[in-house]
C-alpha cells in the first residue's frame, strides 16, 4: 500500500498562492525586517518556509495551523480558525 505524503504539491501550491484575507494582519519583526502576514497563503509560506526543526518545540501547534490553513483556502469560512491558530502558534513561539 502507497502512502500518501503528508503535503501534497498541488495542495502546497494552491494553500500557498491564497489570497483570502485573515480576520487580522500579524505585524512581525524578524532579523530586524518588518514582516505583515494578512493571507491565508502569506501565513501558510511563512511556517511552510522554514526549517521544520526549528517548529519542532511547537508541533502539535503548528500541525493545527497548517490543516486550519489548508482548510481556510478552500473555503473563507473557515479563516477565524485559521486565524486563531497562527496566532496560537505565533504567541507560543514568541515571535507575536
């Protein structure tokens, strides 16, 4: 039996290039760069793009954050979860 891996390509692409709206813009200071993160597909680069290992403290959060994101691509409905979700994960890893 095939496994099916954990992100898909066509799913990381479309997830990725979303441009439905969060319900908030997360305003982040990193390396001493300003960062807004106000779509779905921004919030979903940004814990998507870097190293696995250094959300690894954070697992279980950032696993919720990027199915709510999923989630929220495909229907704007689901945007509050994805949300609160980032945002979850944001405070806990102390980058918000």
């Amino acid at each position: 039996m095939l496994s099916r891996p954990l992100f898909d390509d066509r799913i990381m692409s479309e997830v990725s290039n979303s441009e439905t709206p969060l319900r908030t813009t997360f305003k982040l200071i990193l390396n001493g760069q300003s960062v807004s993160i106000a779509t779905v597909g921004q919030a979903y680069r940004f814990i998507t793009n870097l190293n696995s290992v250094e959300w690894m403290e954070f697992r279980s959060l950032h696993e919720d954050a990027v199915g709510c994101l999923q989630s929220a691509a495909g229907n704007a409905m689901l945007t509050v979860q994805a949300t609160n979700a980032v945002r979850a994960l944001f405070v806990r890893a102390r980058i918000l």
